[in-house]
C-alpha cells in the first residue's frame, strides 16, 4: 500500500532525534500498549502481516502525527474490531457493552504468563523452506521489480519499484506477506536479498560506494 | 529531539472517552494514557488477556532482553574464530547458542564490517529490528528522519551520529523489509588485544550493532 510507511527516500523530516540514555518506555502507557498488542495478538487472529497492513492503512497525516506505539494502538482497535473481539464505543469506556456481539466461539483461551513466556521464547518464523516454488532466480542475476501499486498489503517500497538490482542472496522460502495479510493462506514463496546501487535508485548525486539491499519475494520481481 | 514520541497535544480523529470527572486530584493523564488503560481493561474483562502475562511481556523487554544479548554475540565472534565462521554461515543457529530466541530473531542474519565494508540496518516500512539480541528499538529507529534517510542519505545519516566512513569504503545499507533480522558485527577496535569475551562486551554498543557508529569511533576514556 502507498501508505505514510513507505518512506523510505522522502525528505524533509528534519535531523535524526538521537537521544542519549535512552529509556526502553518513555510512558507507562507505552509498555502497556506493547503488551497489550502482543497478548490480544497470541490469540491468533491475524497475522504479523494483517497488523502491519492495519498501521498502514492509517490516512497519512494521522500516521505522520502518531507516536509509534499509538500508531500500534490504533492498528489494534481496528483489528479487534474486524475480527469480532470488540466495538469502537467499548474502546471509550473500557467496560464491555451489552450491544457488543458475541466473541467468535472459536476463541483460544488467553496464554498465561507462563504461555506468553513460552510463544515469546519460540517466535513465529515466516520461513517455509521446500514448500515454496522453485527459486526463478540465482545470486548474481539482474531483476527489476514490477510496478506494485495496490491498496492491499505488499512489501516492496516504493524507491525500488521499477528498478533494476542484483540477486545478493537467497534466503529460501518465507510467506508472502500480500497473502498473509489479505487472509488468501501463505502463498510462500523464495525471498532475496537484492542489491541496489545507490545511483540506480537516486541518479548522479548518490555516492558512487553505496548501495542499498531489500528483501523481496519472488511475485516482486521480473527478470531484467 | 524528533519530539515524536510524546503525546501530541492536537487530536486526530477520536474522543479519548475521558468524562471530565473524577480527576480533580489525579495527575494530569495523557489521552493516549487513558486509551491504553481503556483497551487493557477491556481486553482483561474480556478474557482475551491475562494480566500476569501483560507483566511478563512488558518485564521481558524492559529488563531481560537487550543490547547486551548482542554484545556477548560479538565478542564471541571477536575472540572464536570457529563461532564466527558458524555466525556468519547461520547467524539464527549460532545465535541460539547462547538462548537468544524467538520473536522478531528467528531468521537472523549477521553482517561483517571490515576495513573495505560497512553495513547499517533501517527498516523503512515500520521498524523490524532484532528484538532478540537487541531488545526494543530506540525511538530514532522507528521515526520518520532516520527510515526516511538511511537509504538516500547513509553517509549523511551516519554523520549524525558522529560516525564518517572513508569515500573508499563500501556503505551497504540493509533494508529489513521481509522477516529477517539483521545484526552487524562491527570491526572489534585497535586496543583491545588480550582482552576477555565479558571486557569485550563492555564496549560493544546497541548503535555499532545497527551499523549506526563504530566502536573505533568511540573515546577511549568511555572504554571499561
């Protein structure tokens, strides 16, 4: 989506906010917002994917506006929402409404400490390696990413789409994050490592040196 | 400062369901506060989360999981040759050798900086960052100017933090737009010959790990 995310190459946000002794929350609200994110998330009713397409999916000036954790907040109350597990006036009052629907009955049982310890400890690898296609591609050849613009959820920035790079590396299978987020099963599928001369992406006044990799799946890209 | 991370006194788009009342001799709460405690109570009432696992998750990042994972990988790697080859081939496994698991580091990949290389990390679409050895990211990590620069600007971004790398040297910047987790290994500084693995973590910084700074860079008076 050619959301207020994709900013990689935009200009003007000003100096880098470097802040020395930094603490991990600077509220406690924060902490909360973290962990309330990710418990409601282990009951699996969407995917790492389909949280970030909600975030995403914020009109740009409330996404630019928006401390990180709030942008996080406000992904939730639409996913809980979506996903049947609460309605917007019950976001105002904290307290359950008679008027809200039934929680779906397929409900998993909240994870106890014990539990979440145990889901943070193992993840959730996206990696699928020898259930995807075969990889199209080698280190060393020359694609370029199609011309994705869509409303859903994709991957590919927007500073590489139709530009031509190289195969750094494949990292094997991994799920395709437009499948995962529009609920179409995990489509998975090889993802590489491609590498961008920084003068391809951003003409003479790149330095001759640089360069920038994305990781990028195998539906991004066509050969050059 | 970025100043992003504060609540923002202007409001987008919703009430914050605070009724004016009750609050006559409570500190001032932020409307973002008072969402937050909104959410986690109805999340509790609803038993879509414990609250034992809300402290866990929230203890986790604040106190157990951080930098210092990642410093202890890279004075392995400084001081056992054989771990680093087996670091640089499969960082997820080498990594897992000293417990560093699961979420947001289950697919790791580890990027050597030499005399002739440097890597820095960025994640321009949101703010994927190694939890696992690095714990949560900072702000300027997940803000505007730095997503935004980072692949346009390296070399001026790096400057900022006080960091100038050679025209000769190659700058490679790693865009985390899929599900794997980048570490730098930064180059281990003149100095330090002699020096045990726990010396070496000493000086091993969240920042040189991102490929943000270099510990050459570092004063020496800063030094353990």
């Amino acid at each position: 989506m050619n959301g207020a995310q994709d900013l990689g190459g935009m200009m003007g946000f000003g100096p880098i906010g470097i802040e020395a002794n930094e603490p991990v929350f600077h509220a406690p609200w924060e902490a909360r917002a973290l962990a309330v994110t990710l418990a409601v998330g282990f009951l699996g009713r969407w995917s790492i994917d389909e949280a970030r397409h909600a975030r995403e999916s914020l009109p740009p000036p409330v996404y630019l506006t928006s401390s990180y954790y709030e942008i996080w907040l406000r992904g939730l109350e639409r996913l809980m929402v979506r996903h049947g597990l609460a309605i917007d006036a019950e976001f105002e009052t904290g307290v359950p409404d008679p008027a809200a629907p039934a929680l779906p009955a397929d409900l998993k049982p909240a994870p106890d400490a014990a539990q979440a310890a145990a889901i943070l400890a193992r993840g959730a690898s996206a990696r699928r390696d020898g259930s995807g296609r075969p990889a199209r591609f080698t280190a060393g050849d020359r694609v370029k990413v199609r011309d994705i613009n869509t409303l859903a959820h994709t991957r590919a920035p927007r500073y590489v789409r139709g530009r031509v790079g190289t195969i750094e590396r494949l990292h094997g299978d991994f799920v395709l994050p437009d499948a995962a987020a529009a609920r179409r099963g995990e489509d998975p599928q090889p993802c590489y490592a491609v590498r961008f001369a920084a003068r391809d992406l951003w003409g003479e006044t790149a330095h001759p040196n640089d360069c920038v990799h994305a990781d990028l799946w195998d539906d991004y890209l066509e050969p050059a | 400062m970025a100043g992003d991370h504060h609540d923002h006194a202007h409001d987008h788009d919703h009430d914050h369901g605070h009724d004016g009342r009750g609050h006559a001799h409570a500190a001032p709460t932020s409307p973002m506060a008072e969402r937050v405690k909104a959410i986690e109570a109805l999340a509790v009432a609803k038993g879509l989360v414990d609250p034992a696992a809300l402290d866990l998750i929230v203890d986790t990042y604040e106190s157990r999981v951080g930098p210092r994972n990642g410093a202890r990988v890279v004075a392995r790697a400084w001081t056992d040759p054989a771990y680093k080859a087996r670091l640089l081939s499969d960082a997820t496994a080498a990594i897992a050798e000293f417990g560093f698991t699961g979420r947001q580091g289950e697919d790791m990949v580890v990027l050597e900086n030499t005399d002739q290389v440097h890597n820095m990390v960025v994640c321009t679409l949101c703010s994927c960052y190694p939890w696992t050895v690095l714990g949560l990211p900072p702000v300027w990590y997940k803000s505007a100017p730095y997503r935004s620069r980072a692949v346009l600007d390296p070399r001026g971004v790096l400057a900022e933090f006080g960091c100038t790398i050679g025209d000769e040297v190659e700058l490679r910047v790693w865009d985390s737009t899929a599900e794997l987790r980048y570490l730098v290994l930064p180059q281990r500084p003149a100095g330090t010959e002699g020096w045990d693995e726990e010396r070496l973590a000493a000086i091993v910084t969240r920042d040189s790990m991102i490929g943000v700074t270099r510990l050459a860079d570092q004063p020496a008076e800063l030094r353990p």
